[in-house]
C-alpha cells in the first residue's frame, strides 16, 4: 500500500466514530507509563467496578440525551431507591427466613421503585409539557429530601449478610455490577440499533415536529425513556447498596448525575439528540474513571476531580458544536 492511498484511507476514516475509544487507548498507554501499578489486575477490576455503578444509569441517560432531553434527578433517585431496598429486605427478613428469596424482593422493589420514578418523569415532561431540566431539578430535590426524611438523614444499614457478598461478589471472575453492565449494554444497544423504538428515539431527538408527521408517538418514547432510566437507577442502587451493606441517605449517589452525562457526552452521543451510542458511554465511563484514578495515583487532591470533569464535558460539547 502506497503513502497517497493510506492517506486517503486515513483522510475519509471516521474518527468521530471512534474518537472514545481511541481516546480511551490512549490514556490507558499514557496511564501505563505514569504509574506501574495501573495495569495491575485489581487496579482494573477496581476501576471497572467503580464506573459500574453510574455507567449503568449512563446507559439509560444515552436514550434520554438521544430525545434531546436530560435527567438531573438519578443521584437522588438513586439514595432514594436504595434506602427503600434496604428498608423492604430488612422487613421482608422477618417474615421470610430466606436471604435469597429477600434479596430477590429487593431487586423487584428497586426495579418498581426506580421505574415509578423515572416514569413520574416522563409523565411530568409529556404531559405536563414541563421542561425536562426543570422537571428533573425538581424531582432531584423530591428523591433526596425523601431518602433523607426515610433515613433520618443517617445511614440505613442492610441486616441480611448475603446482600453485601452479593454486592462484592464475582460472576466468571468478572465483578457482579461489572457483568450487569456489560449485558444491560449489549441487550439496549441491540434496542437502540435493531429495533423500531430505537429508530423512534433518533427520529424524535433529530426533530420532533418531522417526527409527529411521520406518524410517531412523541411522548410514547420520551416516556419510555426515562422510564428506562428509572429502571437503570435502580438496579445501580441495588448494586451500590449491596456494595456496602448499607446506604448514606446524604451521600449516596451525589454527582451521579454529572459522572453519567460525562459519559455520555464523551461517548459520542449528540447533546441537541437524534444520535448516540451505548458502547460510546461504555468508553466515555471508563474514559472518567481511569482520569481519575490516573489523577489518584499522581497525588492529584480528589477535590479537583469535579474540576477535570467539567472541563472534559465542555470541550466534548464544544467539539460536537464545531462539527455540526
């Protein structure tokens, strides 16, 4: 292959597509070489179980952002959920003498929970016509006034012991929230990519007025989505409870929202809607969580984290402002 042809191929390669991944291999190349402990294996289980936990409510927020909408409400709704698991498996306990059989009740409750939730959202955001980010700043205050009332503003400690071997636990060696990461992303990227409500959710966020001439339910698939999201917050809080055996009604979930949005953004998907890509937010996650335990392992203070954070949502969305 000649030097005009490779330049050719290079020239029409579409580096937007896989601008995240690219830009996840290159920081785990530049991480390498800044720390020797970063390739170590449970530095990486570490990191992959840390980013889990909000990539899973990434993923619902890429069908959200894909409608051109926003949710500010998952880190309370994620206190909120997991307090009502831990309250429900502490009281099931003393009926039921059988941790699994609680532990399966709590993941119903938080799944129900969580989707009650988001779909109190979209119904706010469809049929009361409210703005998605007043809606959801509103409902952000709701969830965590809630949790705090429910908790005493303290922390709600699980009495059943295999919840917390639950949440630590492994699955073919890979971290249990790991496993529900990957396959939550492997079944909604076939639903976004292969199926009609997927092409709906892209045809609403590309332009919604276009979208009702074609004969689309608009607030069918808004609704839909952040009810999903709902759905997402509460497996993550199941799996963030379960972690640690226990809730912090006042810190559980803070920022949750910032670290998802990032991920989102960073993964590809349009922050005006009609287009995203849940592997995307899988790198974008992954991109957030190596940055900060790159920052860790160079004695950078966690206080600034928020600072870098804010500062790649930026750019990111200036770079899709620059293209468009």
């Amino acid at each position: 292959m000649d030097k005009q042809s490779l330049w050719s191929q290079l020239k029409h390669f579409n580096w937007q597509r896989y601008a995240s991944f690219i830009a996840l291999v290159f920081l785990i190349v530049l991480s390498s070489f800044l720390s020797p402990y970063f390739l170590k294996p449970q530095n990486l289980i570490n990191i992959m179980r840390q980013v889990s936990y909000t990539g899973i409510i990434g993923l619902g927020m890429t069908f959200v952002i894909i409608t051109a909408g926003i949710d500010l409400s998952v880190g309370s709704l994620t206190a909120f959920t997991g307090a009502v698991v831990i309250l429900t498996m502490n009281a099931a306990l003393k009926v039921v003498d059988n941790e699994v059989i609680v532990i399966l009740i709590g993941f119903i409750t938080g799944i129900l929970v969580g989707g009650a939730a988001g779909a109190f959202n979209g119904f706010m955001i469809t049929r009361g016509k409210i703005a998605p980010f007043i809606a959801t700043l509103g409902s952000m205050a709701i969830f965590r006034s809630m949790s705090l009332y429910i908790g005493n503003a303290g922390e709600i400690q699980s009495h059943n012991s295999l919840y917390g071997e639950f949440g630590m636990g492994t699955f073919m060696f890979v971290p249990v929230p790991v496993f529900f990461l990957l396959g939550l992303a492997a079944v909604l990227n076939l639903v976004l990519n292969n199926t009609r409500y997927g092409r709906y959710l892209c045809a609403v966020g590309s332009n919604q007025k276009v979208a009702l001439f074609s004969a689309i339910n608009v607030d069918k698939t808004k609704f839909i989505a952040y009810t999903l999201i709902g759905v997402l917050v509460g497996i993550s809080a199941i799996l963030l409870g379960s972690r640690f055996n226990a809730v912090s009604t006042s810190n559980m979930g803070l920022a949750f929202e910032l670290d998802a949005i990032a991920a989102v953004i960073i993964g590809g998907t349009a922050m005006a809607g009609g287009r995203g890509t849940i592997w995307g937010t899988i790198f974008g996650a992954l991109i957030l969580g190596i940055i900060n335990n790159m920052l860790n392992m160079v004695g950078v203070s966690p206080y600034l984290q928020g600072t870098v954070k804010g500062i790649v949502i930026i750019a990111a969305v200036y770079v899709q402002k620059q293209k468009q």
